[in-house]
C-alpha cells in the first residue's frame, strides 16, 4: 500500500495541508451522492409531465438509484481494495457525470430509468471509496476521527439538502437541472484527484470472486426491496417472499465468503475486535433515522398542511446541531472520555428524541422540529463514532471492504426502519380511525385527505380531522417503539464497546 503523501511542514505521520484540501475534494461526490437519494422528491411532478411515464416507471425512476447503490456496495468496496481506491474513484466519478448528463437530458422514461441505475454504479464506487481514502490518508486517529467526522455530518447533510436544492431548481429552472449540478463537482474530483489522493490498495489481494457478485445483489436486493414496500403497502406474502429469499442467498453469500480462497468480504474482518459492534450498532443507527423520517416528513406534509417546499424548509431547521454533534463527539473521546460512553450517550440522545416526538399532537412544529434535531445530533454521535472504530479495527488494506460492510449495514437498517416503525404507525392509525371511515380512508392518510377533499362540508373536515388525529396517534406509537430499541441500543453500546481501544493496523 501506498502511505499518503505528506507536506513539509508536518510532523511523520500527521496529515497536513495535502491531505485537508483533498478531503474537501472527497467531501463534494460524497455531498452530491447522498443528496440523489433525496434529489426527485420535487422533480418527479416535472418528470412526469414531460416524459409520462407508466406508473411502474415512475417508480423505477425514484428507486433504481438506491436499488443499485446497495446492490453493488460489497462488490465495489471490494473491487477497490484490488484496483486502488483512488482508480476506482475516479472511474466511479466519470460514470457519475456522464450519467448525470444523460439523465438530464434524456427524452424517454427508459432513458432516465437506465441513467438512474448508472449513477448507482457510481455511487456505489464513490461512497466506500471516499470511506477507504479517508482511512488512508489520516493515520494519526485523533486526525482520523475529526475527518470521519466531517464524513458523516457531510453524509447526513446532503439527504436533507437534496430535497431542498431539487426544490428550488425545478422552480426556477427544468427538472434535468437536479443533474447538471453533479458536473461541476466531479470535474473538481477528476481534475485534481489525481494530485491530491493517495492511490492505495491491499498489496495481496487475491483472485477478484466473481461468483460471490451476483451472490451480494441477490441477497441485498430482495430483501431492501420488501423493507422498502412494507411501510405502504404491508405484509403482503411477495413482500415477505421476497425478503425470505434475500435472507437465503445471504446465507449463501456468507457461507461462499467462509469457504472459498480468496472471498469477496473477509470473514477475518470480524475477528477485528470492534469491527462487528460497529456494524451492527451502524445499522440500528440507520434504523432510527430513517424510521422517524417516515413520519416527519408525513407530519409536515399532510398534519400540518406545509407545501412540499414548506416543508423541506423546515426541514433543514433540525441539521443546524447536526452539524456540531459529530465535532462534539470526537472531542470527548479526544480529551479522554471512553469511546463506549460517548456512543452510549449518543443512542440515549436519539432516544430522547424519539421520546419528544411521542409527545407530539396535531400541531406540534416546533416540538417536532426539536425532536428531529436532538434525534439526529445523537445519530451522528453515533455513526462518526463507531465509524472511525469499524476503519481502525480492520487492516488498512481491508478499508474499502470495511467501508462497503458499514454502508450496506446501513442501508439495511434504514430500510428496517422504515418497515417496523412504519407498519406500528400504520397499525395504531388503521384502529384509531374511525371505523365509520370509508375503506380507502383506512389505508393511508394521504388517501384519507383525498377522500375527505372530495366530501361536502363538515363531513369532509370531520374526516380530514380524524385522520391527522389517527396519523399522529401512530407516529406517537411508533415514537415509543423507536425510543424503546435505542435504550437498550444505547445499553448495548456500554456493554459491547466497553474496553475497546482504536489500534491502527
């Protein structure tokens, strides 16, 4: 492996000026690969005029991102640690604009539908690779921690400023513009990348395993794909099929991983003390934030009657302490306080959250706004964190492998999140409503208030009432259900972290 190149001016084994400005190189793809899985929410209205697709392409067009993004995760994360991560990342970033270019130019749904999938491509090599740079480039673990740092409160920005910038460009501008902004900034990253990144690579990679490539997508696709349908649709039996099958392939996946010789994950990652804490704390993590999204983003909308620009507004109000949690975090652990304490808290933080959302009624901004903000501040505790753990127990030339592991948990439990809390939610509103509703009321509230827009009069906002009052009942259910798993998250954070120390490797 190649160590990262170091300035004049600072101490063996310290980052300097070099390595800060090509962070902020990597911070750019990873702001904009983060915010296309938020970018549509105001596009699609737009999109849908224009190119009139059927509504399984719309669909398609929204979730093919993420589909591909989580399916190809471990295989890129992998692929990286053999080619060189700095290769794989620029390869990644000139898919990402040549797709984004097509995308916002593209005539036909089918083209935009195959635009979408390229750009998870990308993503897919850009987010473990960013990940795997950072690891290399800042050896000394006090530098290491504030950059992961800086990583996450990056990651967790770009979703919430997707929605907001897709906003405001189909406003003043046509829907490919949510595109285009891609290209400035990975022509930043092609341009100068190869300047500033140290290329790095495991020296001993072994045979690439092909076999275990559909294997991966065939254990992660199936299963986010039920998770991700549940929250609207239920415990339909494909659903739940489908996960089933997913399950089985990742059985096979890791049971391929353990025999052959040179697998696609190595197994001795999780022989790293840490390392396998940290995924799954990752992943309940992830579980918490998406899980109250669902919600939030429902109540803003819908409860309390905001635009879907309102919204995203305010929306943006909760990312103001996010911004300060992760610096917070790496502080205390910096100046002494056991790493174990500061994820604990981290999780009690968040559950605190969840515990002031529970407390929410039909109007109720400003304490939703708040619970949102407390919420994600521990969040982040949370994933700088146990980040930086999972990179520093697993060998530097495992990083891009440690790295995909990590982002895959995460998208499991996000899309977890959203399938458990949001069936509680739609369980408590389908019983609170009342059951004089008609049969479309039952199901959603957005079916609800389309129902009660239609009714005369006092029925229809008697209606209306009902099911913002039902609605806030199963976010308040599911609020407590959130608050109650990260306690004892938080409980095991204490007790699985308890003694662990970051040792480079």
């Amino acid at each position: 492996m190649t160590n990262s190149p170091s300035t004049t001016t600072s101490p063996p084994g310290l980052a300097g000026r070099r390595e800060w400005t090509a962070l902020g190189v990597l911070m750019l793809p990873l702001l904009l690969v983060s915010m296309d899985v938020s970018v549509l929410y105001f596009a699609i209205p737009a999109i849908s005029a224009d190119l009139e697709p059927s509504g399984t392409q719309q669909l398609w067009i929204f979730d093919i991102y993420a589909f591909v993004l989580a399916g190809l995760l471990m295989t890129m994360g992998s692929l990286g640690d053999r080619i060189g991560r700095r290769k794989l990342l620029l390869i990644g970033a000139a898919a990402f604009g040549a797709a984004s270019l097509v995308a916002a130019y593209a005539n036909s749904a089918e083209t935009l539908i195959a635009a979408r999938a390229v750009l998870g491509i990308g993503g897919a090599t850009l987010m473990p690779s960013t990940m795997a740079l950072v690891r290399a480039m800042f050896t000394d673990p006090g530098q290491r921690a504030k950059a992961i740092g800086m990583w996450s409160g990056v990651m967790t920005a770009g979703i919430a400023l997707g929605s907001v910038m897709s906003g405001v460009l189909v406003q003043y501008f046509w829907w490919g513009s949510v595109f285009l902004v891609n290209l400035p900034a990975m022509a930043v990253l092609l341009v100068l990348g190869p300047f500033l990144l140290p290329e790095s690579r495991d020296p001993e990679p072994g045979r690439f395993d092909w076999p275990s490539v559909p294997l991966s997508m065939a254990a992660v696709l199936p299963v986010i794909y039920g998770l991700k349908e549940i929250p609207s649709e239920g415990w339909h039996a494909h659903y739940v099929v489908s996960i089933t099958v997913g399950l089985l392939f990742a059985a096979l996946f890791v049971h391929r991983q353990r025999t052959v010789a040179s697998p696609l994950i190595d197994p001795a990652l999780f022989r790293g003390r840490g390392f396998a804490p940290s995924v799954v704390l990752n992943l309940v993590a992830s579980f918490g934030m998406m899980g109250s999204a669902y919600f939030t983003t429902q109540y803003l909308q819908s409860v309390l009657g905001k635009s879907a620009m309102e919204a995203a507004l305010w929306a943006l109000l909760p990312s103001v302490p996010i911004g300060m949690a992760a610096p917070l975090a790496t502080s205390l652990v910096q100046k002494g306080v056991n790493r174990a304490h500061v994820v604990t808290a981290g999780f009690a933080i968040a559950a605190g959250g969840y515990a002031m959302l529970a407390f929410a009624d039909t109007d109720s901004l400003w304490l939703v706004l708040a619970a949102c903000g407390v919420l994600a501040s521990g969040i982040v505790m949370v994933i700088s964190q146990i980040t930086d753990l999972a990179l520093s127990s697993a060998p530097v030339e495992r990083a891009g492998s440690a790295s995909s592991l990590m982002e895959t948990g995460a998208e499991f439990g996000g899309a977890l999140g959203m399938a458990i809390l949001g069936s509680i939610g739609t369980a408590i509103y389908r019983h609170a409503i009342p059951a004089s509703a008609p049969d479309a009321a039952h199901e959603t509230l957005g079916g609800a208030l389309a129902i009660a827009d239609r009714l005369p009069g006092r029925t229809g906002d008697a209606l209306a009432t009902a099911a913002r009052e039902a609605f806030t009942n199963g976010m308040q259910g599911a609020a407590i259900a959130g608050a109650v798993l990260l306690a004892a998250a938080a409980l095991l954070a204490a007790r699985a972290l308890r003694g662990i120390h970051v040792i480079d490797k």
